[in-house]
C-alpha cells in the first residue's frame, strides 16, 4: 500500500521511553493533604500552614512532573489541578473559622461540621463531598441556574449508573479499537508502528477522514462519560452522595 495514497505518512516508531525522573509522592500528597486540612478542627494558622504546603507541593509537582511512563497511572493526576486549587480557596478565603463555618449540605443544619468529631466518619464524608462536588450542588454555595432533576430511588439510580457504564464502556473500547486501526496501523499493517508525530486526522479520501474525526471526538467523550457514571455509583452506594445530587452534578460536568 502506497503511504501517500492512503493518506498516511510512515516513519518507525520511537517506543525507546525515558525512565522516570521524579517520585509520584507529592502528587499523592496532594490529595492526602487536602483532605487532612479538612479533616482537622478549626485552629489558627491552618489556613497558613496548609496554604503553603498545597502550593509548594503544587510547585513540586510542576518542577518535576515525569514520575511515570503509564498513562493510565499519569492520567488522574492531569485533573488534580482542578481539585486542590479548588479546596485552596475554600481554605484562604474562609478566615480562621475554615471552611466548616461556610460550607455545609442544604439537607443538613448550618455549619455542620464545626459540629463533626475531627477524623471522625461524619467529617470525612463532608469533606470529601465538598473536594468532589466543585459546582455545588446541594450545597448553600450553589452555583446559580441550576436545573432540577427529580428524585430518584437509590436502587433506581445505582442500577441505571451500572447500565450506563458497561454501555459506555463497550463503546470506548469500540472507539479504542477503531483508533488501533485507523492511527496506529501503518500501511504495511504493523501495528504501534506508527511516529505519534505523524498522527493527523487527515486523509486523501474525505469518508476516512471524517471517520477519524469522528473517532478521535468521541472516544474521551465516552471514556469520561464512564469514569462519571463509575464515580456517581460509588459516591451515592457509599452515602456520600444523594441520587439527585449525583445526577445533576453529572449533567453540568457533561455541559461546556
């Protein structure tokens, strides 16, 4: 097969990795911290003390980000941004009375948890909620014009989250194929022989490049369809979550 008809430019593959210069634990620290900063009773300096440890871990993590050559592993953390910038105004803005006396769950009596045992279950809960639930849902800092979903039984909700995961799950791994084929399939039919350099949605035929466009569009679209139906399944199988809070969080994530 001719590569310049088939649209496709051929070059051997670099599969030649460079090892792992740096250590993943601030970027598991990350998190870890966040969620001990919430979990500790209100006391003065926290804010402080915490503040600078999330930012020189922030720091850290960008100085020396390659503790991995596995996506799989790499790809959680390429998010972690949203979440611990997130809890870190939630901490600096909130005074020495922390963010229990300004967070709390619409279904719940104001401030909450200043009434919570540190460490306790109750206070893990919240503060995991608040970590995860970045939009507010349910929550007195809401964000506004936000659509009502109606309420659902919990074994109604868990049973359609476990559906809409296998169903995108198999069809991720149909796109996850078709991109096997359609970009890292040279033309001599060597598979992962492809130079990622060279990947491009074009093509000399305007029906394969539209199928490649098609395919490179859809497939994070699913797979992150099946990370949230996976997380809203646990959050509300756990407690952590309320089958309509999960529900309109997902909504609203899906939406630009």
């Amino acid at each position: 097969m001719n590569s310049k008809a088939s649209g496709y430019q051929y070059v051997a593959a670099n599969t030649n990795l460079n090892q792992p210069e740096s250590s993943i634990v601030p970027h598991v620290s990350l998190f870890i911290v966040q969620i001990i900063a919430l979990l500790l009773p209100p006391f003065r300096g926290r804010r402080a003390f915490f503040g600078l440890l999330i930012i020189g871990l922030t720091i850290q993590t960008h100085l020396e980000p390659h503790f991995t050559n596995s996506v799989a592993l790499a790809q959680p953390f390429t998010i972690s941004w949203s979440y611990y910038m997130a809890t870190l105004v939630k901490l600096l803005l909130s005074g020495d009375e922390g963010p229990e006396a300004h967070f709390w769950r619409l279904n719940s009596a104001e401030k909450e948890a200043l009434e919570f045992r540190a460490f306790g279950w109750a206070k893990l809960k919240w503060a995991l909620a608040l970590i995860a639930n970045q939009r507010g849902i349910g929550w007195n800092h809401e964000v506004k014009n936000v659509p009502p979903v109606k309420t659902r039984r919990k074994s109604v909700f868990l049973a359609a989250q476990a559906f809409q995961f296998f169903k995108c799950m198999l069809i991720a791994d149909l796109l996850g194929q078709m991109s096997i084929r359609l970009f890292y399939t040279s033309p001599n039919g060597q598979v992962g022989q492809m130079n990622s350099k060279y990947l491009t949605l074009h093509h000399n035929e305007m029906r394969w490049s539209f199928l490649k466009s098609l395919v490179f569009a859809s497939t994070p679209y699913f797979m992150l369809s099946m990370q949230y139906a996976q997380f809203a399944f646990v959050a509300v199988a756990v407690g952590l979550s309320k089958p309509e809070v999960s529900k309109l969080s997902l909504v609203l994530i899906k939406q630009p």
